[in-house]
C-alpha cells in the first residue's frame, strides 16, 4: 500500500475547518463571517456594511442569494467617487 | 481489470480497424484519460495539420478509473488539433458514455480520415461497426441519440454525437453524451463533423475487475463522506452549479455587456433560486440528477416554462449558460436563459464561445462597427432577448453573412469584421473566456492566460483563491506532494504566490482528467475536496497500481508539458495576443466599476501579470519565451518526443 489508510489525507484533515452556519462577507477587502438567524431574508456584514439576500440551503444551512442592490451599488459608487476624488 | 482496455485505431478513409493493449510503461508515464490522449495527439499528427482534414486525429477516452468502484469516475475526453484556436484541442465531459466504452473493451479511440458520407461507430464488446448514419445526419443531439438506440435496439446504448452545429462546421461545436453532458470548449464536435462523423455509440457487459474490491468499496464509502459532507456539494445538489455565478456576481466578478461591466446588477431573475423555482414548477421535487457513480447530483431538471419552446424537456443550465445568456448579453430573464440552453444544447454547441460571440457583436453593434444591414435587420442591442435566441439558430446554419462570419470562431471574424473590433474580444488563443471578470483577482487572470486550449477555467484555476482560506490553511493544501515553502496569500487580490497557486491546479486537474474523475470531485470548488493522497489510495485499491501521490503529480506536469510542446510546434508565442499568454488590453486598462467595495477600482497590473507569468514558468521549468529547457525535458522523459511507441 502506497499509503496508510489509518491516516488522514491533506482533505480529510482539513475537514474540521469547515463553518456549518456561516456564510462569509463576498467583500475581499473584509471576507468576515456572518452567521444569521434561523429563517432570516437580509444580513448586514459588520465589518463593512454591505447587506445581502440570504438563501436557506436547509433550516441550518444559509447561503448568500445575492446583494441587497441598492445598498451595495450606493457602497460601489461611494467608493468609485472617492478613488476619482482621489486622482 | 481496467489495465487491460484496449486502445482502437480507426481510419474512416480507409475503413481499417486495429486494436492494441495499451503498454503499462505508457500507463505509468501518461496514465490514461487526457494525459495518454496529449501523448497520443502529439505522436499521431505533424506540425501544421489542417484541423479539419483527415491527418488530424480525434481521440475519445475514458480515465484510469472508469468503470471502477471509484467515484464519480464519470469523465469522457475528447481531443484533437482544434479548428477554433489551432493548438490543443481539448475537452471532458461527464454523463455514462466513458464507463460504457470500458464496459466494451476500450480505453481509448484514436480516429483519423474522412468518411465519403456521414457514419456512426458502434462499439460493443470488443467489436468496432463502421455504420451508415445517412438517416440521423441533420438531427438534433437528443434526437440523434434516441434514433440509434432505436436502431440498435437497445435503450442502454450510450451515444457521443455531433449536433447541426458539428455537421456546419461551427468551430465551437460540441461533443455531446447527454442532454446536457457537453464537452464544450475548443470545437471537438466540428472535428467531428470535418470526419463525416456523427456519432460514436457503445454498449459493453465487459466486466472490469478490480484489484481490491472490499477495500475499494470500503474505501470509497469514506471518500464518498468527504465529497458529500462538504458545503459546497450539498449546495450544487440542491440548486446545481448555477449558485457559482450568484456567489460570483454578488461580489462583482461576473463580465455584463461584453467587458464593460463586472456585475449584472438587479438579476434575481437570473439568480440559481429562481431557476430552482422553475425546476420545481415544472418537474418537481425530485429534479437534480447525476451523472455515473456520483452522489452529488448537480446537474438541474427542467420543462421550458415559455416561450416556442414550452414545454420541452430540457436540462442544467449550468453556471456558464447564466454567464453567457444572461450576463454577457444583458438578458436578465430566466426563461431566455433556459430557452438558449436548450437551443444550445440541442444544436451541439459551446454555451460559453456562444454567448461570449454575440455579446462581443452585440458591442460592436452599439459601437457602430457593426451595422444592421450587416447584422441581417437584428437590432443587435444588449438586453435584445429576441434577438438573442434568433442569432444561435442563424449561426447553427450559418444563415446569412454575421452568423457565418461568427461561425467560424473569434479571431477570423474579426477580421473579417475589421476595424478595431479586435480590441473588445475578451479571448486568450483563440478562444473566448468564461463568463468571469479577472481583473479584481489576478491569479484567475494568470490561469486564463496561461491555459492550454485557451482562456479556460477548467485547466488551472485556482478557484479557492476566493475563499480567503487561513494562510496555514493553504500552505498545508500547497505543500503537498512536492514541497513549497515560498509565498501565499489569503487575499484573492494580492499576485503573491499565485503563479505556484496556478501551477498546483493545473498539475491538480490534469491528474483528475487522466484518471477520469469529475472536477467537483477535487480542489475546485472545495479546499477540503479530494487530491494527490486521495487518489493514489483510489487508484492502488482499484487497479493495483502502487501510484504515489507524488508519481501522480509528476505525470501530471508531464502530461501538461506535452499540451505546451504540441501548442509550441503550432506555433504559441509568448506575448502574441492571438497565439499567446497575453491578455487583452482591457484588463489592463479599464478599472472595475461595479461590486463589492474591495473590488471596485481594480484592474490588472501589467508589470506585475508580466512578472507573475515568469514565475508560473520557473515553476514548470520554461525559459522566459515560455519553452521548456533541456534539463526540464530530460528530468519528465519528454526529450525523446514524438517517441511513437503507441
């Protein structure tokens, strides 16, 4: 046998680095993870404010939908007019 | 045991048909599915082959472990010279075609020549039938695949066809083993039709022995607990594949309207959920499938809710059909998504070279270098669905001067279109890129541009880059089976590290190509999905092999090497933008303008791509023009090719 099959893998060792419940900021510059309440449709990211829809995979299993829109486009555009601003 | 499927040779000119065993030194070096078909490609053709004529070779493979007690070894290959890009043509598919040729004896197919007129193959058993296919030549793929198992008589008959798009010569055309199982990417299917060839059909009651079948099962009820514990897979059994373009356009990296934008914004219509609600409308609960021996169902089931269409079967659409038929265009309705997936898929065709041409013409519409007399009288504005779906049956036929300029791949229409239409074409050798938008995360830009069959996220992305994984985390995936001790980032918008990040894809899916296994099935989507240490359990349990997971990786840099050196004879050049590594100026040049805060502003840094490009070719052994060195050649076995041993 090539390897020991008592042993753990690379994959099977990172297992336990998996977060059941959370879903994670899909903001680069933040990546924070949330964790919303069972059932709820919008979650707001602490760390940098952008909101988004929330999916329930299962009762126990959230996933981000998709950007509350209008509130993550004004983010986009605040951002854009600064970096001008900037130049 | 799957060791001794054979090898075929075909020649339709002639009508000659030989059978070998594929020799164990071959095996060891190559493996089998893609890696063996690189070999063989490199070995059967010459230095400027005409890809549409009868010297260029189609070849057709399962993996090492097709047909095993492994899972979700599913994968067929297919690979020739491509007409699209002229280089490596290349591409893999799952669905139940690959188990069934190992069922019937074969592990490989290398066909070359021309029929006089349309044929079929039908395979089973160990036998190989030239059959005429006069009567399913100008069907559609479901329909051609329902005619032979009529003509067979046989409902187990599994079929690999062309569709009217591979008979018409499109240079994207598909290879198709299922409604949706589509090897897309790099027009296998038009090889396909240059041969007169419309369809390969097999049936096979070969048993295939496996070396260790208690442990194997055993084994493979531990792997099968991986796969599907996993977040990611239990996400893609219950709304598919599609939920990568919501994740992806919810924080700015999906490309709306051609280039111009990084986000399709106000597109709950578009969203996985929503086709989900269709699917469950329309099918019902049950709607999500698999293809062999998998048990993550990822792949959709639906009726068209509307529209000429209603009501037809139809399945997916993968995340790649939301990209190209709904973001690119600017279509932000669900029902035009499905109905040009059905189009797609019943005519053969690449969803993504598809929608990314007409979302390029659409631009140069709105730009003026295209005109409405050009166009045929479409009004070929974004967010035309009409027009939209009217434009993929008119380049399906090829029916007036647009469509067949368009028919014949990116770079020859766009000269023929002239002007400087070249400059919106988002394509790396020739092919067009997937639906995602790179400049907010260079080492998917490094993977697109460095990609053997063209800009192509199936090759070498480093998907995980996104995750924001702990940076032990990803030392400990990065660290395996070779050593590495240089840089990682966790920030997807950092160029530190990526180039080895890259290189451990490609090399990572390479080897589930040769093996056979399905792409969701390893480190794609999911950093705790099996690799290298994995897989060599799988393979020793089930052929015997004792396969290290570093002789794994090993054959897999081989493997690749082999894709250059054939794109090398073809004439790949560095910087050449058409032939080349190089991106289009876009990238460099016009800053993201949409998505998540961190992204906005972003655009892809020339020096530092340039310099990410030089370490990509350290880690492969390349010289700076991106050609390997003699010492690299020597060390992989590779100074010796072509070496026609098989």
């Amino acid at each position: 046998m090539v390897t020991d099959e008592k042993t753990l893998s690379t994959s099977e060792s990172l297992r336990e680095t998996r977060t059941y419940g959370q879903c994670r900021c899909h903001n680069p510059s933040c990546m924070g993870r949330m964790r919303p309440d069972p059932g709820q449709q919008q979650v707001k990211c602490p760390g940098c404010g952008m909101e988004y829809r929330v999916h329930w995979i299962r009762p126990d299993f959230p996933r981000i939908r998709g950007p509350v829109w209008d509130a993550n486009l004004k983010l986009a555009e605040e951002v854009l007019k600064k970096q001008k601003e900037g130049k | 045991m799957p060791l001794n499927r054979k090898i075929a040779y075909i020649d339709l000119t002639t009508g000659e048909i030989q059978v070998k065993p594929i020799p164990v030194e071959l095996r060891n070096q190559f493996i089998g599915g893609r890696g063996l078909d690189a070999y063989l490609l490199y070995n059967h053709t010459k230095q400027g082959v005409d890809p549409l004529g009868p010297d260029n070779v189609l070849l057709i493979s399962g993996g090492l472990l097709t047909a095993t007690c492994a899972s979700a070894t599913t994968r067929t290959h297919v690979m020739a010279k491509s007409a699209l890009t002229g280089m490596v043509g290349s591409t893999n598919m799952g669905g139940f075609f690959a188990p069934e040729l190992a069922w019937a004896g074969f592990h490989h197919l290398v066909i070359r020549g021309k029929a006089d007129k349309p044929v079929y193959l039908f395979i089973h058993n160990g036998e190989i039938e030239i059959r005429d296919a006069k009567s399913i030549w100008g069907k559609s793929v479901t329909e051609t695949q329902w005619a032979i198992r009529e003509e067979l008589c046989d409902p187990e008959v599994k079929s690999l066809v062309i569709g009217p798009a591979g008979e018409n010569l499109v240079r994207w055309a598909n290879v198709m083993t299922g409604i949706k199982n589509s090897g897309g990417r790099s027009g296998m299917g038009c090889i396909m039709g240059s041969k007169n060839l419309k369809a390969v059909a097999v049936r096979g009651t070969m048993d295939v022995t496996i070396a260790h079948p208690v442990e194997a099962l055993e084994y493979n009820k531990r792997f099968i607990d991986q796969i599907t514990s996993s977040k990611v897979n239990q996400t893609m059994g219950t709304i598919g594949t599609p939920f990568i373009w919501g994740a992806t356009n919810s924080w700015g990296g999906v490309r709306t309207r051609n280039f111009q934008y990084n986000q399709c914004d106000y597109s709950d219509d578009l969203e996985p959920e929503r086709i989900d609600e269709i699917a469950l409308e329309t099918v019902g609960e049950n709607h999500m499938a698999a293809c062999f021996g998998c048990q993550v169902h990822c792949r959709g089931k639906h009726r068209l809710p509307s529209g000429p269409y209603k009501g037809r079967y139809s399945e997916g659409p993968e995340y790649t059909s939301q990209g190209a038929f709904g973001a690119e265009p600017d279509c932000k309705h669900a029902d035009t998504v499905l109905t040009c997936n059905y189009l797609v898929n019943e005519y053969g065709m690449d969803t993504l070279e598809t929608g990314s041409m007409i979302s390029w013409a659409m631009e140069l519409y709105e730009l003026g270098i295209l005109t409405k007399e050009q166009t045929g009288g479409i009004d070929l504005r974004f967010g035309n669905d009409e027009a939209l779906i009217e434009m993929i049956t008119r380049i399906c036929y090829r029916k007036d001067w647009l469509a067949d300029t368009l028919a014949d791949g990116s770079l020859p229409a766009a000269e023929k279109i002239g002007k400087n239409s070249f400059d919106y074409l988002i394509q790396v050798k020739g092919m067009h890129n997937l639906h995602s938008d790179e400049r907010g995360t260079p080492a998917l830009a490094l993977n697109i541009a460095t990609a053997s069959r063209g800009s192509d996220h199936l090759r070498s992305r480093p998907a995980i880059d996104l995750y924001h994984l702990p940076e032990p985390v990803l030392r400990k995936i990065y660290s395996s089976p070779v050593p590495y001790d240089g840089p990682l980032s966790s920030e997807q918008t950092t160029y530190e590290g990526k180039p080895w990040q890259v290189f451990w894809h490609e090399n990572c899916y390479m080897a589930v190509d040769m093996l056979g296994i399905c792409k969701y099935h390893t480190m794609f989507l999911g950093a705790t999905h099996p690799n290298f240490e994995d897989w060599s359990r799988v393979v020793q349990l089930n052929t015997g092999l004792d396969y290290s997971p570093l002789h794994l990786w090993e054959a897999a840099v081989r493997a690749n090497m082999l894709e250059r050196l054939f794109n090398l004879r073809e004439g790949m050049t560095r910087y050449d933008l058409k032939k080349g590594e190089m991106l289009n100026h876009r990238y460099f040049d016009e800053p993201l303008r949409r998505g998540a805060p961190g992204v906005v502003g972003r655009k892809i840094d020339k020096k530092k791509f340039i310099k990410m490009v030089d370490e990509f070719y350290a880690h492969k052994g390349l010289d700076e023009n991106g050609v390997p060195k003699p010492e690299t050649l020597k060390k992989l076995g590779l100074e010796n090719e072509p070496s026609h041993l098989l």
